[in-house]
C-alpha cells in the first residue's frame, strides 16, 4: 500500500516516432507549396504575368528542402 501508481501516459515512449517524422517532412513540402505557389498566383493574377507561380513552386519546395535538411540532416 505505500507505492503510488504511475500517471497514465508515463509508459509512452519520450521522443518522436519515425511516424511522427514522416507526417512532419511531408506538411513542411507541402506548406511550402501552398504558400509561395499562393503567393505566385497571385503575383500572376494581379500583376497579368505568367511566370510567377511556377517560381514560387520551386521556390517553396526549395525552401521546404532547405528547412528539412537543417532540422534532420545533422545525422545525431
């Protein structure tokens, strides 16, 4: 009777999970995306050119990469 119980949750593992990883990788590609193609098409649309949404795609894709590899590339 003297030992008190463990709190629901303290057998749960302390650090992220490979899932967790994953789900994050691929919201960053895509928030990426979404917002400087966003803000492509509507530089295009605004300003009645052509070329601005696919500069904001790879853009944010290339940000997107960029944040990745600093978060996940140290390899520790």
């Amino acid at each position: 009777m003297g030992t008190t119980p463990t709190p629901p949750g303290d057998n749960e593992p302390k650090g992220p999970t490979g899932t967790e990883d994953g789900m994050v990788v691929l919201s960053y590609i895509l928030a990426g995306l979404i917002f400087y193609g966003g803000l492509g098409w509507a530089g295009d649309y605004f300003l009645k050119t052509s070329w601005l949404l696919p500069v904001g795609l790879i853009l944010g894709l290339v940000l997107s990469l960029y944040l990745i590899i600093k978060r996940y590339g140290s390899g520790t």
